[in-house]
C-alpha cells in the first residue's frame, strides 16, 4: 500500500473546506448556473476522494482541522466520519457543531451530500435521541434527502424543544407537506421567534396568502438570525398591487438602498426594470442592480455580453492598508459588472416579449414559480433550488 503523502493530503482537507463555503455562498446566487454549482461540486469531491484513500491519515488530518471550528472543516470531517460508519466520530462531531452555532451548516450541509444509504440507521437513531439538537439533524437530513419523515415530523412539529419545532416546521414546507399547513398556522403564535418565522414561511409555501403572508412581513422585524429573507418570499407570493404597496413602504423606511433592490428583485416586476437600469450607473450599487436585473428577466448579462469591465474607481473589500478598518469582504464578488448603456438598448429592444409574472392567492408557491414567463425559467429554477436548500 502506498503512503500517502501528507502535504498533499494536507491540501485535500483544506481545499474540500474551502469549497464547499465558496459553493455554500454561491448556490444562493441568481447568476450562478446549475452547471458551476456542479463544477464545484466535482471539485469538492475530488478532494473528498483523496482524503478517502489516504485513509487514517485523511481523517487525522481532518480532526486536526477542526481546531479552526470552521463550518467547511466541520463539513470535511462529517462526511468522512459517516462514510467511515465511524459512529464514535459522528458523535463527536454532532457534540462541536451543538456548542458551536456558526459551524452547524458544515454538519447539517455533510448530511445532505453523503448518500442516502450511508444514513440508513444513523438517522432514525438520531430522530429516536432524547438529545434535541441530534433529533433536529435527523429531521434536517431526512428533508435534503426528500425523504418524508412521516410520523416523526408530526411528533417534532409539536415538540417541546424549540429547534426542533422550528427544524420540524422548515421541513414541512421544504417538503409539501400541505397536511401539516393547520399545525403551522396554529404555531404562527408560538412562543419562539424562529418557530413563528418557520411556521410563517412554511405557511406561506403549501399556500396560505392570509394570516401566514401577513406573519411573514411582520418576521421581517424579529430580533433573530435568519438565513432565508422573509420579505423577498412575501414578494414572491403576493399579487402584484400588493407587492408594490409593500415596495413603496420598504422604499420609504430604509431608502434606495441594497434591501430595496433585493426585494425589488424578488418581487419580479417587469415595471421596476428601467428603475434598476438606472443604478447601474451608481458604482456601489452596479452589481447588485445587475443581479435584479436578471433575476427578473431571465436574461444572462455574461452570455448576452451585456457586461463590462471590472471598474477601478471603486473600493469594495478588504484592502491591504494594516490602517484600513474595512474587513468585510465584498458582498457583491463575483457578479458581472453590467454596461448600463448596453442593457437599456438590450430592455428596449426585449420589453415587449416579457410578460408579467402571474400570481395565484392560494396555490402552492411552487406553483407560482412554474408559471414563470419561458425567458426567466432558467433563473427561477435555480432560485426554486435555494429555496429548497436546508
């Protein structure tokens, strides 16, 4: 047998992390297709691969990573310690990602990336744990793997624990559960902030347009982490005068602004294009502009050369200056730098083929994605996807 080699073992762990964070972002992203998010994926499992084959080596290495508690190292090592059936290591993993929140999707995302079969038993243990955070997971992995649950999901929905309930509450959604659209309306009052965000969102999914969409707005103001936006899947759901209503009222509290244009993205309203059109020419605000802009028309800014130049006269990101008090990383990399001019005569000369977007009072969301107009469908699909995302 062959020794591995440790630096390049070494390289495998790191790179598998660093991936699957980049991809984490990416997948969310309206301007990334199906075929990168699988580039990625391909990549991520090259390196998985190698760390299989160096066998104790890899997974030592992998344990040594994880004093960086990052989500991708914790990712890295979820799934070789599942697909090692190496149950001690499961367990220790589950115990870091419980006292760790930031890290919790790198063990809940390896989950959903290993196959079903290595799961077989795992899962139903963790849904039958007395420990609320293992039963959370169970139920987390049963959804990114479309497998229903059944009786467990009506027993989480109810539980005592509020991060099951809350899990349990995501998951009926995810998966169209519209049986269980009673439980979430009745858990729309719930004593828990994000059992009420999941019971809205779910709500608002298998259909209801009333008190969920309602509670839905009204989350948008809850004093906790979300990482789905409940005010662009209002938009989504509701009629168009409503949207609009609801833009205006966004528009007047928090101005012209980064929120303004994700949900103006969101609600997908042909109308609000020559607005967008317009802040291309704001170079802070160019990319994001773009990225409604094709989240609403479907239209590619890359395929369609509609692009231009990266701009030097803008500073996004950390720079190199150690007096620099700007770290945040730029949250618009990797998004085209629109041609405004080329866009508009683009919009002109393609305005007439788009059709608004129809809308139904109370069909499943998905429903409402379906009945895209056929030039956005790429688009929608994926956004389909994230939404799905656990």
């Amino acid at each position: 047998m062959t020794t591995p080699i440790l630096p390049i073992v070494s390289r495998h762990v790191e790179d598998a992390a660093d991936l699957w964070s980049t991809r984490s972002m990416l997948v969310r992203a309206p301007h990334v297709k199906i075929r990168h998010i699988g580039r990625f994926d391909e990549r991520i499992a090259a390196h998985l691969d190698g760390i299989a084959v160096a066998g104790e080596v890899g997974w030592k290495l992998c344990e040594e990573a994880l004093a960086t508690a990052s989500a991708g190292a914790i990712f890295t090592a979820t799934v070789r310690a599942i697909e090692d059936a190496n149950e001690p290591a499961v367990e220790k993993l589950l115990s870091i990602a419980e006292a760790l929140p930031a890290a919790r999707n790198g063990l809940i995302a390896a989950f959903g990336w290993v196959s079903g079969q290595r799961l077989v038993g795992l899962v139903s243990r963790m849904l039958r744990s007395s420990n609320p955070f293992r039963r959370m997971v169970g139920m987390a992995a049963c959804a990114m793997h479309r497998v229903d649950p059944g009786k467990s999901l009506e027993t989480a929905i109810v539980d005592p624990e509020p991060v099951v309930r809350a899990k349990a509450l995501q998951v009926a959604g995810d998966l169209g559960r519209d049986d269980l659209l009673p439980f979430c309306v009745s858990s729309l009052d719930d004593a828990d902030a994000r059992c009420r965000f999941w019971a809205a969102w779910s709500g608002v999914l298998l259909g209801d347009r009333h008190v969920a969409l309602a509670k839905l707005v009204e989350s948008n103001e809850e004093p906790v982490s979300l990482t789905r936006s409940p005010l662009q899947l209002a938009l989504m759901a509701m009629d168009l005068r409503a949207a609009q209503a609801l833009l205006a009222r966004i528009a007047k509290e928090r101005g012209h602004g980064r929120d303004l244009i994700r949900c103006v993205a969101a609600a997908c309203d042909p109308s609000y294009v020559p607005w967008l059109i317009g802040l291309m020419s704001d170079l802070r605000l160019t990319r994001l502009a773009g990225e409604a802009f094709s989240w609403i028309t479907g239209a590619d800014l890359a395929w369609l050369d509609l692009e231009r130049k990266p701009s030097e006269n803008v500073e996004v990101g950390p720079s190199d200056d150690p007096q620099d008090n700007l770290v945040a990383l730029d949250e618009d990399s990797g998004l085209p730098w629109p041609d405004s001019e080329k866009v508009a005569r683009w919009w002109r000369e393609n305005a007439q083929q788009t059709a608004p977007v129809r809308r139904g009072d109370s069909l499943p969301l998905i429903s409402i994605l379906q009945a895209r107009r056929p030039t956005g469908q790429q688009v929608r699909a994926n956004m389909r996807s994230c939404v799905n995302a656990a």
